[in-house]
C-alpha cells in the first residue's frame, strides 16, 4: 500500500482521461472498506441476527462488530457463541473472509466470475490493496490467493472437525471446523467459545493446526507463492528471506519470554504440567502478533508478558497478509538502520543485499504514523474510559495490531471508548500510512530548493 511515488503519473493519467474516480488509491480503499464496514453493521442490526428476540445489535456494538470483523481483528463486545444466529455467524465469516482478503480481491472475484474485464484503474487499486511492487500478473495472483485460502481452510476445516467430533456432534464438529479455520487462517481469532480455546489449552492437534492456519495467513500471500515456486530457502526473494526470518525468529522469543515470564503465574500456565505448559507458551507466545485466540486467561497474565505481548503486536505480520501491526519487514528494516547507524556504516544490508535509503525513510514514516495514532487513540481512552492505564494500551494496540487480544476488558469499553477502537482498528487494517495518505493527500513537487543546515539531535 505504500509505493505511490511511482504511480502518480498514472493516476494522473487516469484522471485526465475522463475516468469517474477522482480519488486517490489510498482513499478509495478507505472508502471501500468503509462501505463493507456499514454493511455489516446494517446486518448486525437485523433481528435475524442475534438470539434476543425482536431485536438485533445495537448500532454502536453492530458497528464494532462488523468493524472487528472486516479488518480482521476478533475484539469483540458481545460472546460470539452464545449472541449470533446462524445468520449471523455466517455474516461475521463473510465479513471475515472479505477482510482478509481485501474487498478489491473480492470485487475482482467477481468481475472474473461475471467475465467482465478487468481494466488499468481496477489492476491499480489491487496493486495498492495486495501491496505488490508491480501491476503485471496481479490478476492471476489473486487467482492464485482465492485458490491457496480455499485449500489451506479446506485443510484446517476438516482436520478440527475430526478432531472435534470426539468431544461434540459430528453436524457441530464440521460447523466449528469450518468457522474456527477461517477464523484462524484470516487471523481474526473468533472463537464460538465463551473462553475462546482454553478447553484445548494443552491438545496437540488444535494447537498445532490454529498456529499453522494464522502463520500461514500471516507470512503473506506473496511468500506462500514464493515458496511453492522456488523450494529453496537460498533461491527465495529478498523479501521471503527477510518475512520468514523474522517470523520464525519471533515466534520463537515470544514463546520463551510468555513461558518464562507465565511459569509459576497461577493464573495461566502455573497449574499446568511442564508439556502443557509449553502448549500453552507456544500458542500464546506465537498468536499475539497476529490473532486473537487464546488458550490461557489474558486477563490474568502477569504485567511484563502484557508489555512483551504489546511490543509484539505492534510488530504485527507480514505485509501482504491477512494481519496487521507495522509488518515484520519494517521492524527488521529499522532495527537493521539503526545498526548501520551506530556502527558507523553507510549502507543498510541484510542477506547480502542493500536496502535503499527510500525504503528505510518509508518504514521510519510507518513506525511514525503508527505510534502517532496509537497515542492518539489512547489519549482519547483516557477520557472516556475509567481503567488502568495498561488494558486502555493494551487495548489500543491490539486494535491497530488487529490481533483481537483483550485484558478482559473490551466488554467494558463504554459507547466513545467502542467507537475509538473500532477507528484503531479501522486504522491499523489498512496501514497508518495508508490513512495518512487518504487524509492527507496534499503531494506537491517542490519549485524551490533551499540552502542545506543542521541542527542538534540525540
């Protein structure tokens, strides 16, 4: 979502050829997901919906809802379980889909199952919407992505049904495999348990196929191709090289430090046995980053796994994937300037190659962007929530991060404090920098070049 530079010349070009979009990209995705999230609440708020007879959600709760659900982030307000429909339910995993996939993935979906033909305006806003470098082949990767998210659901789904149908119906086992797989894979982490998967905190199979579905879903479209094409770790783009690094790389720190910092917690993992308790470190210490399942109490954890778990949500997936937060990419690429900074060296590489400067600028802007809103949103909480100040950051964070984790506290937010995460939310589904170009979308290039100078810093 973040190379304009080089396409203004052809949104230029579009405009000036009488094109009924006056937008920019940016904008129209603000746009289009916004029309998704009011769909949904609309559906919401059809009695049909919920179980209360006669009526359905409230607009507020409708809205977070239906926003939680199009970007991908599992907070919820209500128990998903024991509040939807069926047709609710259904509602929620359209939503779901929809989100992780992108709603441009989904409009060319349908533009390729009508035979309509697919023109220079739409292939540019998928390039802006899949955040790939380049408009040749977007159309077949999104044939391809429909086909990966199909078969890796498919997979998960039967898998959790067969290993569910021995502790419920068989009819109830396939129903919780299908939704908890889309759940898992478009990592929104909606669960049709009061406690989410606590029942399970210590089952091989549930534990392993979740993480294996958000993983996957979470490493990127473009580096699931990559590695089906090439095999080969040696032989893999620069960017698959970097994701995959910094994804094994965290997921392995993370579920050390949850089960250092959780071991004796009586509250978490502390009753468990020693293997239960590496289930329940390796799922909580994997999920954070980018959905919102759990298997131990969040509410109960102690204050540094919090601060460690906020730290790792805010780092969030991969681009091009189903999660959010910065990506693992801009992490790795400002940790790595940095470097170069304080040992003095010119370049920024990593695998034997160099990192431009532009790219480094770039994610120092998305680092930027991100804190700002993040402060922003919290600043707000702070007036219109009564609660510690480490569930209203914990809160906000895992809004933009759209992992869906909550101290137990989202229930409690109050109807101000439901609209401001539901805009964090919003916010971190499309990318901060991404709503910093849809707000304020002002570029001009300079007609004046002034005399260079310093200034002190550090």
């Amino acid at each position: 979502m973040y190379w304009y530079r080089g396409r203004v010349n052809i949104v230029k070009l579009i405009k000036r050829k009488g094109n009924l979009v006056r937008l920019h990209p940016a904008q129209i995705l603000v746009i289009g997901f916004g029309c998704l999230i009011l769909l949904g609440t609309l559906l919401f708020m059809l009695p049909i919906a919920t179980y209360e007879e006669g009526r359905g959600l409230s607009f507020i709760d409708a809205l977070f809802e239906a926003t939680s659900a199009v970007c991908v982030t599992g907070l919820a307000v209500v128990d998903t379980g024991t509040t939807f429909t069926l047709f609710g339910e259904i509602v929620l995993l359209c939503l779901v889909q929809i989100g992780g996939w992108g709603f441009m993935t989904t409009g060319i979906l349908l533009f390729i199952i009508l035979g309509k033909k697919i023109g220079l305006k739409e292939r540019l806003l998928l390039q802006d919407s899949l955040n790939v470098f380049s408009l040749s082949g977007v159309v077949n990767l999104v044939k391809r992505i429909i086909i990966i998210t199909f078969i890796v659901e498919l997979i998960g789904a039967i898998t959790l049904a067969i290993r569910w149908s021995f502790d419920m119906p068989l009819r109830k086992a396939i129903y919780y495999g299908i939704f908890h797989s889309i759940s898992a894979f478009n990592n929104a982490g909606f669960g049709l348990e009061p406690d989410n998967l606590s029942k399970w905190v210590s089952d091989p199979t549930v534990n392993i196929m979740i993480t294996l579905l958000f993983i996957t879903g979470g490493i990127g479209f473009t580096v699931i191709l990559d590695l089906f094409h090439k095999r080969s770790f040696r032989k893999l783009s620069l960017h698959s090289k970097v994701a995959l690094f910094m994804t094994l790389l965290l997921n392995i720190v993370g579920t050390l430090i949850i089960l250092l910092s959780e071991y004796n917690n009586s509250g978490t993992i502390g009753k468990l046995s020693f293997d239960d308790k590496l289930w329940a470190s390796y799922f909580q210490g994997v999920v954070t980053r980018t959905a919102g399942f759990n298997t131990i109490d969040i509410g109960a954890m102690n204050l540094s796994s919090l601060v460690f778990m906020m730290g790792l949500m805010f780092i969030g997936a991969s681009p091009g994937s189903t999660g959010g937060g910065i990506k693992v990419t801009t992490f790795a690429i400002i940790i790595l300037a940095f470097w170069a900074v304080v040992t003095n060296r010119d370049e920024v590489n990593i695998f034997k190659r160099r990192l431009p400067w532009e790219l480094v600028n770039k994610s120092l802007s998305i680092v930027v962007a991100g804190m700002f809103f993040i402060f922003l949103i919290f600043f707000l909480l702070t007036f219109t929530e009564k609660a510690d100040m480490s569930k209203l950051l914990f809160e906000t964070i895992s809004a933009f991060g759209t992992v869906g984790l909550s101290a137990n506290f989202t229930p409690d937010l109050s109807p101000f404090g439901r609209v401001l995460i539901s805009i964090m939310m919003f916010i971190g589904r499309l990318g901060p920098l991404t709503m910093a170009f849809a707000l304020l979308n002002t570029r001009k290039d300079a007609k004046v070049r002034y005399a260079e100078e310093k200034i002190l810093i550090g």
